[in-house]
C-alpha cells in the first residue's frame, strides 16, 4: 500500500482527491478520509474551499468528503502533488465542524 500524508494529492476511481485523514478504518481494512480536487468551479450555492496552487486554482467541494479504503487511493503523476498549506487548514476546519 502507497505511503499517505494529510495534504497528498493522489488518485481515487481515477480521479485526483486530497488526503484529509490517516489512520481510520473502514470493515476491517486501513482507510483514509478524502476530498475530490477539482479544477472546474462549482456552481453558487455548493460549499468549497478554493485552493490557488502553483499550477492553477482548484476548488474543493467540501460536501463531497468520504472515507475509502486505503488500498484503493494511489499514487499517480498529479500535480501540484501537495495541497498548500493555507486552503487545507481551511477544508480541515470546515470538516471538523460538520464531524462534530
């Protein structure tokens, strides 16, 4: 299984999604809590967290965290490859919230 850290952009069903959280479990098997990471801008009235990047602006639906098997999030060539600092404590307190 590929190495996670909170703030890693890999790949889930083929799509980029940010590592939120490590070290859950989900039906007995490692899990980690992810985001999608998405470049088109959601519409108006969807929840998110805009992430500029040295690449370009993304957004982050924040209505769509889920937690998965970590065997099933890999990595791949994704750039910026990490979630800058500022925007992933943004998409963390905005889950935090909801998670309470």
């Amino acid at each position: 299984m590929a190495s996670m850290n909170v703030g890693m952009i890999m790949k889930h069903d083929h799509k980029k999604v940010v590592i939120l959280r490590t070290g859950l479990s989900l039906d007995g098997s490692d899990a980690v809590m992810i985001v999608p990471f998405k470049s088109g801008k959601p519409s108006d009235n969807a929840l998110y967290v805009k992430a500029k990047t040295w690449v370009k602006d993304y957004w982050i639906p924040l209505d769509q965290v889920s937690v998965v098997k970590a065997a099933g999030v890999v990595h791949a060539c994704t750039s910026p490859g990490r979630l800058p600092k500022e925007p992933l404590n943004a998409v963390l307190k905005e889950v935090n919230k909801v998670s309470r």
